[in-house]
C-alpha cells in the first residue's frame, strides 16, 4: 500500500465503539487525499479479554478491509510503545503515517488518573515527526458506576416529604399506642426500644422515595426522640451523657439504614431501566421488521422510542446516502434553534456525540448521537431530554446503541430495497426475454404459414393451376393459422391484463352447457381431424363470468388439440356433488410427467420444454389459473389411468337449471 502522500492509521481495541474511529480514519483519509490503515496491538491483556471482546477485535479488523483499509495485527508488550514504533519504521517506507485516529477513555481511579495514558505518550513521542494524533473520546466498556453515583440527592418531591412525616408521626403514635395498651408498668416497653420503630421508618421512607426523605425521617425521629422519651421529657436536650451518646447513635443508625434504603432503590430502579432498554432493543428490531420502507421503520421506532424513553426524539437524515448536509427530518414537526442546529452540523460534520451531556459550551436539551455504518454516515439522532428526568451513567451508552442499532437497520433496509429491486429488474429482463423467444418463434410460426399458403395461392391462380380443392385448402390452412396467431396474441394480452386487475369479472347465473357450445362452434375448424364428444349435465346454473370461462374452456380444449394425433377423440363431460361442478376435458395423448402436472400453469412454462414443434407461448394454462382463481374455482391436470390427460375446472357455487324448473 505505497503511498507518498502518506497514511493515516487507526489504533483500533476492543471497545465496540472502535468501528467509529474508523469511519473517522476513512473520512480524514480522503479529506486528505491518502490511504488509510489499522492497527491493533495484541498484548498479555489480549488473552484476558473475554469471547465477546475477541469477536469485537475481529469484526474490527473485518470491517476495516470491508472498507478499504490495510490492517495490521501486532504483538507487543506495551501499546503505546508498538505504535510508536511502527510509526517510526514507517517513515523509512513508501508508506509514512502522517496522522493517527486513537480513542480516548475516560480514566477511573486516582492512580490511573496519574499515570501517563497512552495517547500523551504517543503525543509526545510521535509531535517532533510531525504526525498529527486525534483523539476521540469513548466511554469505558464495562463502567461500573460508584455507590454514590446510585444516591440521588437531587431526587425529592412533595410527596416524598410528606411520606417521611406520615411514616415518622406513625411510628411515633405506634410506640404511644403500645405503652398506652401495657397496664404494668414494670412491662412497659423503654425509650431505647422505642428507637425500633423510628429506624423503620427511615428504611421504609428511604425505599420508597430516595435518600433525601430518608434522611428527612431519620431527623424527625431524632427530634422526636430526644424531645419526648429523653429526658428533660417534652424539652430539647439530656441529663446524662449516656443519653447524648444514645441519641448520637440512633442518628448515625437512621442516616446509615436511609442511605443503604435509598442505594437498593436506586440500585433495583437501575435493573429496572436495563430490563426496559434491553426489551426497548429488542422492540426496534421487532419493529423494523415489520416495516416495508425506510420511511416507515423510522416512523415504527419513533414511536417506540418516544412511549418507553418518555422523550421526544427526531432522525436527521441527507437527501441521499452521500450527500453532505442533512436536510430531512423526522417526524417533519421537529424545529431546532439556532444553537441546537449548531450542535446537529457538528455531530454530523466530526461524527461525535453533541448536545446534552456531551459539549459543556452550550445549554441545550437536546442530545445528538451520530448514526454511523460501515458504508458512511446514516444520519443523526437527537433526544430532547426533558430537565426533570434524571440520567445515569448508562444513558449515553444506550444512546449510542440505539444509534448504532438505528443505523444498521436503516442500511439494511436500503441494501434490501436494492436488491430487491435488482432482483425485481433481473425478472423483468429474463421475462422480456422469454416473451421475445416466444414471439421471435411461435408467433412468427403461424405468420410463416399464413404467408406461405397465401402466396401459394397467389402464384398457382396465376398460372392457373388453383383447382378448387388446392384453394379450400390453403384457405383452410390461412385461416386456421390466423386463429391460432389470434389466441396467442390474445393471451399475452389478458395475462396482462388479468395480473394488473384491469379486468372485471361479472358473475352471474348460467346453463352448465352454454359456455361449452360457444367453444364447439369457434374452434369447429381446429376440430376437424379430432371427434368432440361432449357429455355435459346441462340441468345444473353455474356461477360464472361467461366470456371469461369461454376462453378458460377454449385455451383447455386449444391445449388437447395440439397435443393429440389427428384422429384421437376429445371429451368433454361434467360432474356435479356438494362441492360444486366440474368441467373435465380429456385427451388421449401422451400425457404429463407427474413432476410437471402442477407447473404447467406457470407462465412460460412451455419454454422449458425441448419440443419445439408444438407452437405457443405458453400463457394459455396460465390465464386459465388466473381467471378460476379471480371466480373462486380451480383447475388442474392429471393423468388418465389408462392414457392420456384430464383437466378438471372446478365451480364452487351451483343449482338446478331454473329454465328447465320453469319449462
């Protein structure tokens, strides 16, 4: 990968967040009109990573090639220390790194806040080589937030308050009430019990409603306390050092028990939420499934996401996929202030977070988090956060996932529509293939004969040799290749019109027997070298579109003809039960390969075939399923026990004859 312009490189780890850092390499990569690499550098800490961190590394690294980059996989003992080395070794090649993407993590604990990261090191090293590093913060991978990140001091209504009275006052009328009911004195509970019932409350209050009614309880019980079961009774204050003592410890105990009661709440709220946001992950898939447009799927998940979070939230998408300025939004009704519109250009300009949470220069409710594939940028979402919901430490790592979900589906849904639409165009050029091969063929067949026995014709009546029998019969043989060029014209034209719905079907009442003789009388030339025998119930009404269960008839009957030897008989006989009436035309042919009784009602299904004596398109059995089905019948092949092929055209709906019944 020679490259004088140099390259940029892309330290990669296993943070699923890295595949930003390389949309970022590839963007800075052709801004700079260079290529562009990855590295990952494999030390001791590799092998102590987990499966799904191993996997991470791997569909990284599979990505980067995916995307046009070179990857390198290298073993060291020290991260900073490998690519510092292998930008320096680069410079010697045809192939320099001139600028370097890495992550930047937040740090945890004091000692690691000291210790020099990785990123300055790389910094100071690589500065006086003139290599550029950039650095893009990612949140730590597995962040556990501290116990008292759990504790919420902001967390306090009214009703919180006056819960910790109500607890407090009840406790206080329960110890009252307990004394009042023990008639010896002597077994009358004492003050230092009494404290059992004020530490209950506390926990109580401190579950239900956080740390700061907690806290609210445990100084009314103090108060309480000291005011009516301490002495000096009913004044403030104590005789004895004891009590002073006693009272020291009651507070610590009521303040310990409201801040352990209110890191279990905050703590089952936490497994509350995750529960919620992994079941709103799966919602958004569940519901990109079910969308037939990109449109819709962001309109499916907006929804969704605006019921669970309780927030409003908008996509901002480009006209087209890599188009630079984003100008369509949905839903449509989402307007952004000057300020938030800044914020939305920067997430999509320098694909980061922006907005709440993410750049402190800006007061803003709104949060935008890039949507980012491996193809290019997507989009951006924004959640507008109201200012009385509280977030977590995991909001942004929910944030990102969701867009990061958002943006595959959305791609996904773009990449299907592609194909289908390429597959939709493969159809229709090996249609308008097939069609071609059938006119270029079989239609042009009985145009041949037509021409030929008129010329024919022609010449022998000028040089007056037509004898009257020559002329019946190539007239004959004129006309019954114009019908046949009729009906395959015919049938291309209604299976078009039959699939695009333009044609109506009017069913009425009529004689079993009447759409049978229409076909007789047009096909009597087709059917002079075969006997027709017709054995039809004509004391049956069939529900029916006539003109149209004509031509299934007349296609069924063309297709005996054509595959039967001058000669053979042709049958035509009816049967009639609970399930309706039955049409059934058989020939005595070679019959059809069981395999192909039920394809040969698809539609060019006769192409397949290698006889190329027998001329049509192969649409006519196709017409015939499609207008049975259009009236609620059915049709279909079989062979003969003995020889040949039955096609039985089935009615659902029949009665008797009302002519005959009136006759």
């Amino acid at each position: 990968m020679d490259d004088p312009n140099g390259i940029v490189l892309a330290c990669i780890d296993s943070y699923p967040k890295s595949k930003t850092l390389l949309r970022i390499a590839a963007n800075k990569a052709a801004e700079k009109n260079c290529s562009w690499a990855v590295i990952y550098i494999e030390t001791a800490a590799h092998y102590k990573l987990n499966q799904e961190g191993r996997e991470q590394v791997l569909q990284c690294l599979k990505l980067a090639e995916e995307m046009g980059a070179k990857t390198f996989h290298i073993e060291g003992k020290n991260v900073a220390n490998s690519i510092i080395s292998f930008a320096t070794e680069s410079k010697k090649s045809h192939s320099p790194v001139k600028y370097i993407v890495m992550g930047k993590h937040s740090k945890d604990g004091l000692l690691t806040r000291l210790r020099c990261s990785i990123i300055r090191k790389v910094e100071k090293n690589l500065s006086h080589h003139g290599i550029e590093v950039q650095k893009v913060p990612i949140s730590l991978k597995n962040y556990i937030p501290k116990w008292f990140e759990r504790l919420s001091f902001k967390d306090i209504s009214i009703r919180g308050i006056i819960f910790a009275f109500i607890s407090v006052f009840g406790a206080y009328i329960l110890s009252e009430s307990l004394q009042a009911s023990i008639p010896v004195v002597e077994w009358r509970i004492n003050s230092y019990n009494v404290t059992a019932f004020f530490l209950i409350a506390c926990v109580i209050t401190s579950l239900r409603h956080g740390l700061l009614p907690g806290l609210l309880s445990a100084i009314l019980g103090f108060t309480i306390m000291n005011y009516f079961y301490v002495p000096p009774l009913h004044r403030f204050g104590f005789e004895h050092f004891g009590d002073g003592i006693s009272l020291s410890i009651f507070l610590f105990a009521a303040v310990m028990l409201s801040i352990m009661g209110s890191y279990s709440r905050a703590s089952n709220e936490a497994l509350v939420n995750k529960e919620k946001r992994s079941q709103l992950l799966y919602q958004i898939n569940r519901i990109a499934s079910e969308a037939h447009s990109k449109k819709h799927a962001l309109l499916l998940i907006h929804d969704e996401l605006e019921k669970v979070l309780g927030m409003k939230v908008a996509f901002f998408m480009p006209g087209n996929f890599n188009q630079p300025i984003i100008n369509r939004v949905f839903p449509k009704d989402i307007k952004l202030i000057e300020t938030d519109q800044k914020l939305l250009n920067n997430c999509w300009d320098k694909i980061k977070t922006t907005g709440f949470g993410a750049d402190r220069q800006f007061k803003t409710k709104w949060r935008f988090e890039p949507m980012v594939t491996a193809h290019g940028e997507i989009g951006v979402m924004g959640i507008e956060i109201p200012s009385h919901i509280k977030l977590d430490s995991s909001f942004g790592r929910l944030c990102f996932t969701i867009a990061d979900q958002v943006a595959s589906i959305t791609e996904r849904i773009d990449l299907t529509y592609k194909i289908n639409q390429a597959q939709i165009t493969a159809e229709k050029e090996q249609l308008r293939s097939m069609l071609l091969s059938s006119v270029s063929h079989d239609l042009k067949t009985p145009l041949a004969s037509i021409i030929g026995a008129l010329s024919v014709y022609e010449r022998m009546d000028k040089s007056k040799k037509l004898t009257p029998d020559i002329a019946k019969e190539l007239i004959e043989t004129a006309l019954n290749e114009a019908q046949r060029l009729d009906s395959f014209i015919t049938n291309i034209l209604d299976i078009t019109r039959i699939e695009s719905g333009d044609i109506e079907f009017n069913l009425q009442w009529e004689c079993s027997l009447t759409p049978v003789e229409a076909v007789r009388k047009r096909l009597k030339h087709r059917l002079n070298n075969h006997e027709l025998i017709i054995d039809v119930d004509d004391s049956k009404d069939i529900e029916m579109d006539l003109m149209l269960t004509e031509q299934v008839l007349q296609n069924v009957l063309d297709n005996a003809i054509k595959y039967s030897q001058k000669g053979n008989e042709i049958k035509i006989y009816s049967q009639s039960n609970k399930d309706g009436y039955s049409y059934i035309i058989r020939d005595y042919g070679i019959g059809i390969p069981p395999e192909k009784l039920d394809a040969i009602f698809d539609k060019y299904e006769r192409l397949k075939h290698t006889d190329t004596v027998v001329a049509g398109t192969g649409l006519g059995l196709a017409i015939c399923k499609a207008i049975m089905e259009k009236q609620n019948g059915d049709i279909y092949a079989r062979n003969h026990p003995d020889i040949g092929v039955e096609f039985v055209i089935s009615f659902p709906k029949t009665r008797k004859n009302t002519v005959l019944i009136a006759a």
